[in-house]
C-alpha cells in the first residue's frame, strides 16, 4: 500500500504537513540530530538562513529564494515546536498573535483611519506600536535586536529615533558631526588611550552610519559593495603578482600600492 504521508496534500495543508513533520522528527522515535536541537543550538542556523534569503533576494534568483524561504520557515517551525515540548508557546500562537497584531497595526485596511501614503502609514504603525509598549510598560529601543550586525542595528536605532523626530533635519549638519567625530578619534589615538580609542572609533562608525542614512543609502549594503570591490581589485593585485613571477606575502608595500594603483585605474 502507498504510504499516504508521501502524497502531495492540498496547498491550503502545506503548512499543517510540514508542522507535523517536524513535530515527528522530534519525537522519541525521530531523528537523534532534531531531537538534541534546543532554541539556542538553532539560533546561528537561523541567522545564517536569513543572510541566504537575503543573497537570493540581491541576486534576483527566483529558485533559491524559494528554497531559502523555506528553509527559514522550517527553522521558524522547529523553534516554536521547541517551544511547545515545553509548555511555552505553540506554532497556533505565533500565527494567532502575529496575526492580531497585522490587523490592529493596519485600521486604515481593517479599521476606519484614513490614512493613505506610505509616510502616513509607517507613523501609523509606530505610533500604534509606541501605544502598545508604552501600556506595557517598557522603553522604545526595547525591541531592538542586539544580535543584529553592528551596521544594521546603528541604522535601525537611528531610523526609530528618526521617527519620533529625534535626528538631524539638514545633510550638512551630519557632515559636522562625522568630522567631529574623526577629530576626536585622531585626539584618543594620538592619546595613546586605548578605551578612549575605542569609544571614539565607535562614535566615528556610528556617525558614518547616519550619514549614510542621511544619503538615502543602506548601511550595510554600502559597505559591502565597498568590501567586494576591494576584494575585487586585490584578487587583481594578485593575478598581476603571478604574472610577475612573484607571491602574496613576499612584496613589499610599494609595489603592491602600485600593482594596487594600476588596477583601480584599469576600472576594476
């Protein structure tokens, strides 16, 4: 007899199937590698796959974008599965709350607010959202993740803080501040101060991130566009060393400023 579990069951039960088989894959006769997964152990897989929804997102891959998507889902399933087992939450409440709170976030779609831009929209939702955290009791940055990349969570606090109309209102003034900043930086360092040092250069980055902001760029994306066409341009500094006959390592700076100088005119 066909095994019924392998059939493809109707879309609407998709989600249903894959929460039972991850419900069976944790059970006492499932997989030893599942069952040994607590929320902590999945935590790096899941920011992993998150960073690879985002690869498949620059890359305009369709294919896997759907797969990555998935992937995260299935973690997102075994985290409140997790759960479950220990009487915290179920998968039913992470969807009835979420749920809940698109709707009560949304009344110009389900309610009667007559919003209709986005810039309305946005402080619409966190206005409801301030409402919300203030009846709880708790401070504005509360929901701000500490395991976010440096870059992004500078960006994300500068972007909350924006909307409550704590930031600059002209480009130049950010501009001052960057160069304050890099003043202060180069007074620790010739301090010889190393926690002064440290405390400067973070001031630095962080006003760098909101000039990036200012600018209407993203953060992150701009540093990594910045890291790839180094990465770029020294893998031509080192095609360039081969064809001399010579290695990585045993050059001296001088050349390889020039190699380097010569391959950022080529246009790499």
């Amino acid at each position: 007899m066909e095994d019924a579990s392998l059939n493809p069951p109707p879309p609407d039960n998709n989600f249903r199937r894959l929460c039972d088989i991850v419900a069976k894959l944790r059970a006492p006769d499932g997989c030893p590698w599942d069952r040994e997964q607590t929320n902590e152990t999945l935590l790096p897989g899941l920011i992993e796959e998150a960073y690879e929804v985002a690869g498949a997102v620059h890359a305009r891959d369709d294919q896997n974008l759907r797969e990555e998507l998935g992937d995260l889902i299935l973690l997102a399933v075994m985290h409140s599965q997790i759960a479950e087992e220990n009487g915290r939450f179920s998968i039913a409440e992470v969807l009835e709350e979420v749920t809940a709170k698109l709707i009560r976030r949304h009344p110009h779609v389900f309610g009667e607010s007559g919003v209709h831009d986005t810039d309305g929209v946005v402080k619409q939702w966190e206005a409801i959202k301030r409402a919300e955290k203030n009846a709880a009791g708790v401070h504005y940055f509360s929901d701000l993740p500490a395991a976010l990349p440096a870059l992004m969570r500078a960006q994300k606090a500068q972007k909350k803080a924006a909307r409550v109309n704590f930031d600059w209102t002209e480009i130049s003034d950010v501009v001052a501040k960057v160069d304050e900043e890099l003043a202060e930086a180069k007074e620790a360092i010739a301090s010889g101060d190393a926690r002064a040092i440290a405390d400067e250069i973070g001031d630095l980055l962080f006003a760098v991130v909101n000039l990036a902001r200012q600018s209407k760029l993203d953060a992150e994306t701009a540093l990594q566009t910045a890291t790839d066409k180094f990465v770029s341009r020294f893998s031509g500094v080192e095609d360039e060393l081969r064809a001399r006959g010579k290695k990585l390592g045993e050059v001296g700076l001088e050349e390889l400023d020039e190699i380097w100088n010569s391959v950022k005119e080529s246009g790499r």
